[in-house]
C-alpha cells in the first residue's frame, strides 16, 4: 500500500517502462540503469564560503537531496570546494564552465562529477588532462548542453536552437570523450521553453545510451516554475525518459528537491516522505481541510519513510480513498471524524485532537515499515 509501483503488476495502465541507459555512478550513487531516478539541486551560496555551501548542502540533504552541484568559476572556490567536499554526505558535482584547470582542481579536490562541456575548453590537450584527472580521482562527468548557450556554428548552421542543434551539439560533446575511451558521461539537453525540451530529450535518448540527466532550465519563480517542470519532466519521465533531474526554480534550492520528489511521488517512480492525499473541500467539509492538511505537511515534513494519507473532508470520497491509503481521515460531521489504518476502519475521533493523533499514527506507522525494511535487508544479508 505504501508503494504505488507495487501495483503496476495488476495495474498496467500504472507501468513507465524506463529508456534501458547504461549506468554510470556519481559517488556512491548510481545513476541510469535500474537505479532510482535520482534527485539533485544546486547550491547558491559564495563557493568560497564553505561555511555557508556547506549550510546549504545539510538542508539539501535533509530535504532528500541525492546529489548536489557546486559552482566552481574561480580558483578560489575549488579550493573551498575541497573543505566542502570533505564535509558533504552527498556527492558533489562541480560545475565547470571553461576553465579546464578548474575541472582538473575540482577532481583533484574530491568531485564526484565534472559537468563539463568538452568541447568548450580548447585543444584536445586540455581535454586529455580533465579526462585523465577524472580517471585518477573517479569521477564521472556530465555533458550540459544550453539553448541559450550553443556553439555558433551550430546557430548558424540551423538558424536558431531547436532539438537538431542540442542533440549535434551534445553527440559532439559526447564524442570527443568517447574517442578518449571515455564513457562515465551522462548528458543534459536544457531549454527554458518544454516544447524545445522535450522535443530535444526525445531525440537524444533514441541517438545515445548514456544516463539523461533532465531539467527544464531557469523554468522560474516556485509556482509557474513547479508547474513548467512538471509539464516538461513529467512527460519525459511518463514516456521513460530521464535517469537523474534537477528542477531550476528562482527560489530556495530546497524547494527544487522537494518539488522533484513530488514529481517523481506523482508518478510512481520514487517515494518519499507522507504523500498527502486531500481532497478540495467544499461545504459538505466535517471540519477544515485546507488548514488541517497545511498544518499536517509542515509537522510531517521530517517523516522520511514512504507512506500515504488521505485526508478527505466528508464520506462522499473519504472511506474510498482511505482504501487505498497507509493512514485515512474522513469527516463525518457533529464535530468528529473515522481514522482508517491500513485501509480498514480503526476508530472514531474529535475533530479536536485530530491532528495530534494523526501525526502520532503517521509516525508509528513510519517505524513500523522502516523495522519491517530493516529486517528484510537483514534477512537478505544473512541469505
Ligand atoms: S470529499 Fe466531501 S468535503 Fe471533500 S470535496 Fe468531496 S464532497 Fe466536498
């Protein structure tokens, strides 16, 4: 029950069949293949204020980040990026735009990945030297082609960016590691416009098999933003495109990890956390659901361990929803409501005291499935 995908054995119309990607890890995460389609943001903080990168990255890791991408424009900063690497729980992709140097540095200062843009760096030379650094220091890289930052020749060649122009651009990218033996690479074909994305994403995935890292660049401001990435990723992931994403919002980077999870929780690919089923309200409401279901989300942010609660303001919609759900609440008027645990009835309960005692549900219901996991691992160790 906790875990929708479960059920796409009896329910295909539930089933994303993934783009079969080849696997490269970033760290100790594994992305393409079979792995989990991973989550990542960026930090925004000074790179040279380790403190204060390093700050970030903890709330970062405490939203369920799985990888975290660092700026390194300066000399500066990959030096700090060598105390803030050391302290990280996750990887850390350094961001590299030019300067080979700062690749070679940020390899050699602990790196997972390079994202990187080979042919943007000068002669093979230089590129020889980042790939050997990445070779010696086990980093993976990730190729990311920009419509708005493509090669001139391309502009011209096709007038203006369009999918053709991402994907030439990436496969020459791609290239230029390949003929170095070079295959660690993921790559990214960012637009800020979905149409452009997607159309670009398609095309990639069918022309090569490395892991796709997604995102729909500078797509804006929190609620438009959410809603661009949701259209754009949401399609690709839907059809089985994308191994890793990062979704680009104006706004605190947490927010990106948050609403990347909720991406992924809408689809059935990855869970994490309570996810909150609620429905609208209306006058038939048994007491109210939007400040109820507002306090639940804040005093349930900490639960980690996937699970499912409806909240649903009367029995119009609320005992058929709490069928499906780990934890369910439905008003039922004259000031009280029925608790349903594991899809069954278990109790009634006053609309008084109602949040406390579903926080307290939630959270004996998450250490019931995190003992019932520890004690699978366990079993399949000793196996
Ligand atoms: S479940 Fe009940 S309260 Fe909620 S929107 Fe439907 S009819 Fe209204």
């Amino acid at each position: 029950m906790s875990d929708h995908s479960e059920l796409g054995h009896i329910r295909p119309w539930r089933h994303i069949e993934r783009r079969k990607s080849r696997q490269i890890m970033v760290g100790s995460v594994p992305v393409g293949g079979d792995a989990p389609i991973s989550v990542q943001s960026m930090t925004n903080t000074p790179t040279t204020d380790a403190a204060a990168t390093l700050e970030q990255i903890r709330q970062l890791e405490e939203a369920g980040a799985d990888i975290v991408r660092v700026s390194c424009p300066d000399e500066e900063s990959t030096a700090a990026f060598r105390t803030i690497a050391r302290e990280a729980r996750v990887p850390l992709v350094a961001d590299i735009h030019f300067h080979y140097k700062r690749g070679i540095e940020a390899a050699q200062a602990g790196a997972a990945c390079l994202r990187i843009n080979p042919g943007n760096i000068g002669s093979i030379e230089r590129v020889k030297e980042v790939v050997q650094a990445a070779r010696d220091h086990g980093c993976s890289m990730r190729i990311g082609v920009n419509a708005g930052s493509l090669e001139k020749e391309l502009l011209e060649k096709y007038g203006e960016p369009c999918p053709d122009a991402m994907v030439e651009s990436a496969l020459n990218h791609a290239r230029i590691l390949q003929d170095l033996d070079f295959h660690e690479f993921k790559i990214s074909v960012k637009a800020s416009d979905p149409f452009l994305t997607v159309a670009a994403y398609q095309q990639l995935a069918d022309a090569i098999d490395c892991p796709l890292h997604l995102g729909v660049t500078e797509a804006g401001p929190l609620r438009t933003g959410t809603i661009k990435s949701a259209i754009g990723m949401g399609n690709m992931l839907w059809s089985g495109i994308g191994d890793t994403i990062r979704v680009s919002l104006a706004a605190d980077p947490v927010e990106e990890i948050k609403v990347g999870f909720d991406i992924l929780k809408s689809l059935g690919l990855r869970h994490r956390g309570v996810n909150i089923i609620a429905c609208p309200s209306c006058a038939r409401q048994g007491f109210n659901v939007i400040e109820t279901v507002g306090i639940l989300e804040e005093r349930l942010a900490h639960v980690s361990t996937a699970m499912s609660l409806s909240i649903i303001g009367c029995v119009v919609n609320g005992p058929g929803e709490a069928l499906y759900t780990d934890i369910g609440f439905t008003g039922g008027g004259k000031g009280a409501g029925m608790v349903y645990l594991n899809g069954k009835i278990a109790h009634k309960q006053a609309n008084e005291g109602m949040i406390d005692e579903i926080v307290a549900q939630v959270e004996a219901k998450a250490a019931e499935l995190d003992a019932a996991r520890a004690a699978a691992i366990a079993l399949n160790a000793a196996e």
